[in-house]
C-alpha cells in the first residue's frame, strides 16, 4: 500500500522537487504554531519536508523569517 506524503508548497502537479529550492520556504528563522502560537526555531535550509498529515504539510506555510 502506498503512504501519501503531503508537501506545504500549495502547488499541485508537482512531479518533481527542484534540489536548488531545498528550504526556500522554510531555511533558517522560526515556525509559527497555529494553535499555540508558539514560535519554535528550525533551520531547514538543505531539507525538502513532508508530512503524512495534510494539515501539518499546510501549516508550514505559516513560516516566518
């Protein structure tokens, strides 16, 4: 059975992530929790990140640098 990974670019029809976008959305700074508004470090620049979760692949739009 196939696992789905979900992405939070919001992009549709992707059939391949580009190396050179690694932490485009996210590199260094801090994410914001929607719920908690905690904000929680991350330095993400050299990783692509997914989720099994919808929602969590979505909330990291709320990234903030």
């Amino acid at each position: 059975m196939p696992l789905h990974l979900y992405h939070g670019t919001g992009k549709k029809n992707i059939t391949a992530f580009d190396i050179t976008k690694r932490g485009f959305n996210t590199g260094s700074g801090y994410y914001i929790d929607p719920i908690t508004n905690e904000k929680i470090p991350i330095d993400s620049e050299n990783t692509f990140s997914f989720s099994s979760s919808k929602n969590t692949a979505t909330s990291y739009r709320n990234l903030a640098r």
